[in-house]
C-alpha cells in the first residue's frame, strides 16, 4: 500500500487472537499504518442478522468526542448503503472526499486487465519492452508487477524519498531514479510488497492505452460506473469537499502533502466512501472487466496473500476481498465478500486511535457479533529534562531493528532503522509510559530511560545502545 510506514518486526501474526485478518505479511507500524491491519474476532462468529447501528454510533460517537480521528465509513450491502457514519472534524462537509492511498492499486489493477481484455499488452509482457533499461528488466513480467514479485525495491522505504515526494515529478525524473535500483531477489521469487511497480505500471498502462493515467481511470471505471467524486487527486488544488489530512504530535498538525505524480497508480486516487464501495461491488459483479480477468485477480500465488492488486481477508468462515492504504494522514480499507454481498469502507484523514479495532467493529455490526465501546485514555504533557532522558538509540539481539528516540519539542519522535526517513509521534500517558495507538504499540522505559519495555501484541526488552 502507499504509505509512510515504519517497519518494525516481520510477520507477528498471534493465533491467540482467535480469527484473524492480516492485510500485510508484514506487522507494519504505520505512520499511517497503516500497521498491518488485522481484524481479529475473538468471540463466535455469529449469524447475520440486522445491523446494530445503536451500538456503532455510540462506537464511533466516543471516537468523534475525543476527536482521536477524522473519518467517514459505510457499509453497503447488495449495492445500497446500510450504515453511513460521517465523523469527520468538518462538520460541515456532508460528503467528504479522502485520498485512498493504496486502494488505489485495486483499480490500477483494473485498467491492466482492461488493457488486456483489448489486446493492448498482455500479462506475460516483459518489463524490457517499456523500460530496458531497469535491472533484469528481461526477467521482470507485467504480472510481477501486479502481484510485488518483481524484486524491485519499493521507493517508500528508501532514505532520499522524502526529498522528493512532495515535488512534481515527471516519468522521466522517476524512472531515472528507478534505474539505479539493484533487484532485491529474482523476479518470481518471492513476495515484496513494491510501490515502485504500481508507478511503473502506471506508466505502462499510458503507454499501452495511448492516454494520461487520470483519463485511463475515467474512461475505465469512472464513466462506466457513474461516479461523480473519484478522480487523481491535485496536490495544489483541492476540491471544495476535499479534506485535508492530519497527523497527531501534542496536537493535530497539517500532515505533508504528496505530489499526485509521485505514487500516480500506487497511491494517488481521492474518492468516497460510497463510490469506493460502488467500485468495489462493480468490479466484482464485473460491470468493468470480464470474468476471465477477475479470475485471474483473484488468484493468489504463494506467500503474501496478495492478488493482482488485491489482498485476502478471512473473516471467519468467510473472505473479503480488497486493500488497505494511506499517504501522508490519510488511511483507508476497503474490502468486499462476494457470498454476502457487502462491502466494508473506512476512510480517515486523521487518525489516533487503531484502525483495526474500527474495521472490527463494522463488521461485527454487520454479522451481529460483540465488540467494545473503546475507553479513550487522555495523553499528558512530560517535561523536556524527562524527555530527554529517552533520547538515544535502542535495541536488543532478540529484537530485529533498532530504535531510535527523540525529544522534539515536548513531543516523544520514534524511528525504526528499517524505516529511517519516517519518525512516529508517541502520546504520553506517563512520565515513562508513551503509546502510539494507531498500531496498539506501548513504550515503558525503566531505569532512567536505561531500559525499553516494547510491546506490540508480543513484549520485547531493548537496552540504550547510546
């Protein structure tokens, strides 16, 4: 998915938790995620039944008073909307458009297959007969691409993406960039989640269809499915209902702002909830592609549980179909379940508390499940000389990266090795205790900031390296 991420520890996927949804092999702490996404159930499955939107607006109202996120989310079943809540701190835009981030894979996807369907490129098309010059371009296929199998590196986690990811770049400035890029495994090997091959097969999808990918996305899905509100969002130019995104530190801030060519088909689609739902329901009714190419999207291979641009999510007995996403502040899921008909959307713009546990909660909505009105705890100032105590480099050897800590302007600054351009804001609820939510992650620090207790879903003991 596109978004500011800070890798923290591979695949924590807890059993424990009963059933659950992982949305990313990898346990992802999001700066917007997002994260990896889980819905666990922890209670029986149960049958559906009508939905408790009693208890969801008391869910979201706690959310809403606290003012711990920004948001809109629906649920739609058999194409017509059966809970539409709109949180968002604009309280008067009645219909708020979101950048979805990395569901935005979903319909670049989609306008592959269409171009497929048209014979304009094929699948098993080699890298090499658009982009020579990338590494092992020979090796690389359409559908390497489609599936993050392609071992090119993901531009996101690179150290000098911050530097241009709010500029306008053009495909030759990308590409240029993408050619110095070593693969990081054989084509095919493996699964590596890549946004870099989302914006190359942006630009492919231009060159086969002969046209900008924003009139590709309008002659493809937009007009076919009557859309009026999703569109390649304008990094200068917002829409009147377009919200703009938020991070939190000791307050909500303007979070950065992204340049929509930079992720172009990775990332860069702004839309609502409805019409992301109605996408979504189109896509897999097949009022956009046939039957044939949404087959083939819904195949996975190996690990990864990823198809061509779609993720898997069990719930229960049952699987939805779709994506999680974010950029910058913004953080967005959307999934469908074919049986039942239903689609499930959540779109934020700003975001303190745990994505998860919201998706949770609409679907236990939906399927008549239990689920907990959340208990918000209020977050305190620490004084600077505390602080700065826990400023440093931590890590252990049962740890995989190291963490490093610092004190900007009475706010606690994380950031993960793996992850070096993307810091994370920690709330403080102590003088030794700091919590991002958004990811269920809790810091305690002992012996004057000597020692760090970290748990995230496991607990880990790091020591101050400096």
């Amino acid at each position: 998915m596109f978004r500011l991420e800070f890798n923290i520890y591979r695949s924590i996927i807890l059993d424990r938790y009963s059933v659950c949804i992982t949305i990313s092999i990898e346990v992802i702490i999001k700066v917007i995620l997002f994260v990896t996404f889980i819905f666990c159930l922890s209670c029986q499955f149960g049958q559906e039944s009508n939905i408790n939107t009693e208890k969801l607006d008391k869910f979201f109202a706690v959310l809403e008073n606290k003012k711990v996120v920004s948001g809109s989310a629906i649920l739609v079943k058999d194409g017509k909307s059966i809970y539409n809540k709109n949180y968002n701190f604009d309280k008067n835009n009645k219909n708020p458009i979101y950048r979805i981030g990395s569901v935005s894979k979903i319909y670049t996807a989609t306008i592959i297959l269409k171009l497929e369907e048209e014979g304009k490129l094929k699948l098993s098309d080699k890298l090499a007969l658009y982009y020579p010059k990338i590494d092992k371009a020979d090796k690389i296929t359409i559908e390497d691409l489609l599936r993050h199998r392609s071992g090119i590196p993901n531009m996101t986690d690179l150290a000098d993406y911050k530097e241009y990811s709010q500029t306008p770049q053009s495909e030759s400035q990308m590409m240029e960039r993408f050619y110095r890029y070593q693969l990081e495994f054989m084509p095919g090997e493996k699964y590596e989640y890549s946004n870099t091959g989302y914006v190359i097969l942006s630009y492919i999808a231009q060159k086969a269809g002969n046209d900008t990918y924003a009139n590709l996305l309008t002659s493809y899905i937009v007009n076919p499915l009557s859309l009026q509100e999703t569109f390649v969002y304008d990094a200068k130019s917002r829409r009147s209902n377009e919200v703009t995104s938020y991070f939190k530190r000791a307050n909500w801030e303007e979070a950065t702002n992204t340049h929509q060519n930079v992720p172009l088909g990775a990332g860069a689609i702004a839309s609502t909830p409805l019409e992301v739902a109605t996408f979504l329901r189109g896509l897999f009714k097949e009022k956009i592609i046939n039957s044939s190419s949404l087959k083939k999207m819904k195949e996975f291979i190996g690990e990864g549980e990823y198809g061509l641009g779609l993720m898997k999510f069990p719930y229960a007995d049952k699987y939805f179909f779709g994506h999680t996403g974010g950029v910058d502040g913004y953080a967005s899921i959307a999934a469908y379940n074919i049986e039942d008909d239903i689609a499930i959307v959540s779109l934020t713009n700003a975001l303190a508390f745990n994505f998860n546990d919201m998706s949770l909660a609409l679907l236990a909505g939906f399927y008549g499940d239990d689920f907990d009105i959340p208990v918000i705890q209020e977050s305190i100032l620490v004084k600077k000389e505390i602080l700065d105590l826990y400023n440093g480099t931590y890590g252990s050897n049962d740890f995989p990266i190291k963490l490093t800590f610092r004190n900007e302007d009475g706010v606690l600054l994380g950031e993960a090795s793996s992850d070096a351009q993307n810091e994370i804001p920690f709330e403080a609820f102590s003088n030794t205790i700091f919590k991002f939510q958004r990811a269920h992650i809790k810091l305690e620090f002992k012996d004057n900031g000597e020692i760090l207790i970290f748990t995230q879903g496991e607990e880990f003991t790091l020591k101050k390296l400096n």
